[in-house]
C-alpha cells in the first residue's frame, strides 16, 4: 500500500498523526492561499484551521478523484469565498481619518493587512502549475493583493486558482462547483480588472533583490530619515510619481509634494519622530513604527510601513494603521528608547 493511502486509511480510522502527515505539507501554502483571497492574516489563520476541521471530517466523502492537495484547496476556497460573503468578516462601517492634508485622490476603501514575510519561509519552491500566469514575487506583493480585494469573491478565487497557482480550467470549475465557461468568464473580467489597478512596469526599474546591497542602501536612508524627522530628505527618495496609500482609508497621496505635506502634518500632529525596527511584509521591506511616550522611556507601537521600491528609490509607502498585526511579525508591544 502507497504511503499516502496508508496514511488516509489510517486516517480515517480516527488517526490524528496520519492525518497531520497527509494535511500538513499544505498548511503553509494554504494560508497564503487564504490571505490572497481575504486579504487578512488573522482570517487566513482561521480559515486554515476551518479547512482542516472540514477536512477531518469529511474524509469519507474524499474520492482520490484529486490530489489531497487539490482537494483541500477546494474547501479552502470555498471557506474563504463563504468569508467574504459574511458581513461578521468586515467592519460594517468606515471611521474616516479627520484633519488631513487635501488628498490626491479618494478610493474606494481596500480591507488589507500585510503579509509577514516569516510565513513564507518553508513553502514548497514547486513551480505553480503551466497555466500560472504571474511571478511568485509579484502574485505576494502588495499591489497585486490589493488588486485582487477590488474583484467580487468568486472572482478573486478564480483569478488565483488559475493566475497564480496555474490549476487548470477544469480543476478550477470543480472546485467552485460551476461550469468550465463560468471559470473562462469570471477569469476574463478579473484579469481585466487587477490588470488596469497594477502599476505598469514600463519605463520603471525592478525592485532590488531583497536583502541586496541596494535595498539595504534606499531602505537604510529611509528609516534615518524618518527617525531624524525629515521628511524633506524621505521626498527626495520617491520616486516623482510615487503613492501613499493608508488601507482601509480612501486616502491617497501622489508625488512628492503632496506625500511631504502629508509627512509634515502628521509630524507636527504626533511631536516626535517615529521608532522604526525593521522587518518584512509581502516580500517588500517594511517597518514597525513606534511613538516615544512623553516622559518615559518607552515607545508604543503606531502602525506598520511597508515600501515598494524601484531601483533606488521609493514607488509607494502603504501605512496600516491597526497595531494588531503586529504579532504577525513579532515586533514587541512596546520599544526602549
């Protein structure tokens, strides 16, 4: 008997530890899966753990007509649609930012947390499937997830099963339990529309390769200029049509005066500059962002940066604001200054 089928019989005997064997290679990857869809850390977390209580107990009703891998990304697919649909899965209302700098523009509100680059660590370096059609960097990055969270949830899923992990139109059609022309459909209107929210990469250059000797340099000026509070030296970073965007809020700034005078006025509203420790979010370099504590010695946590850069300078800073992710990248509760 196949060691797989062994470890399903065994399984489904009511064997914990054969099924860990069968279900935990894919627990990674699965909630990456879960997080491209939903856009959040915390729901992937949860949906995993939703997809392998699903799967424990539907094991009679697993056919081997798939792979146990192809299989539990259909349950959790499907959870991750269902969660989208349940209102309990977002904040029924927005509570806007006041007193702020005259935008460049208002969005419709994305719901996105970054992704901790220490949940990447360990995934499978399998190349997706021939019908794959982006990078695994990009299909991480932030632009992309955030494209995705505009698309309806059926749309989303159809995009990433196809897009990203390159299952075939078959595969993806039973899975979403619809049609091979249902799939060929949504997947056309999606691509159409993550298509025209991407940043185009002509005429701009490639991020550095992470960790490199040129991230380190453009990120390095970065963080002491934001910790000398200077944000005269932050603009002359960016690049001229770089983006600051705050997810959930509508808010977007575009270009260096626009981002400076935002920078200025939060400045004069906090009193002091922000401690920055580093860390990783999206495959991008990203900051969790500290406020020292007047008369103390201590800094609380403030929000988390994340930067995307091109060549040696700065294309977009996304800020989230909700300090409840930080866990998620184990940056401490607070920081000695």
């Amino acid at each position: 008997m196949a060691t797989n089928d062994r470890a399903l019989t065994l399984a489904r005997a009511g064997d914990d530890d054969a099924f860990r064997a069968l279900t935990d290679p894919y627990r990674h990857e699965l909630q990456l899966h879960c997080y491209r869809i939903v856009g959040s850390t915390q729901d992937a977390e949860d949906l995993v753990q939703e997809t392998m209580l699903a799967a424990w107990r539907g094991l009679e009703q697993f056919d081997q007509r798939a792979s146990i891998r192809t299989w539990l990304y259909r349950i959790a697919t499907n959870r991750s649609v269902d969660a989208l649909r349940a209102s309990a899965r977002r904040p029924r209302r927005l509570d806007a930012m006041t007193e702020l700098p005259e935008p460049s523009r208002r969005a419709d509100p994305v719901w996105l947390e970054p992704y901790p680059d220490v949940l990447l660590e360990g995934l499978p370096d399998a190349a997706p499937g021939p019908d794959a059609r982006y990078e695994v960097k990009e299909a991480i990055s932030l632009a992309f997830v955030t494209g995705l969270q505009r698309l309806p949830p059926q749309q989303r899923a159809v995009l990433v099963l196809r897009d990203v992990l390159g299952f075939q139109a078959a595969e993806v059609a039973a899975m979403l339990d619809t049609t091979e022309t249902a799939v060929h459909s949504l997947l056309r209107r999606a691509r159409a529309t993550v298509d025209s929210r991407l940043p185009t990469a002509a005429g701009r250059e490639r991020a550095p390769l992470p960790g490199s000797r040129a991230e380190r340099a453009i990120v390095g000026r970065f963080a002491e200029a934001v910790e000398a509070g200077d944000v005269e030296t932050v603009v002359r970073l960016l690049t001229d049509d770089a983006w600051l965007r705050m997810p959930p809020q509508p808010y977007e700034y575009q270009g260096g005066a626009a981002i400076g005078r935002f920078l200025h006025d939060r400045e004069a509203r906090r009193g002091s500059p922000w401690r920055l420790v580093p860390t990783r979010a999206n495959g991008q370099p990203a900051f969790g962002c500290y406020l020292p504590c007047p008369h103390t010695t201590i800094a609380r946590p403030g929000g988390l940066l994340v930067l995307t850069l091109a060549g040696g300078d700065i294309s977009a800073i996304t800020w989230f604001a909700d300090n409840s992710v930080f866990p998620h990248f184990g940056l401490p509760r607070t920081l000695a200054v």
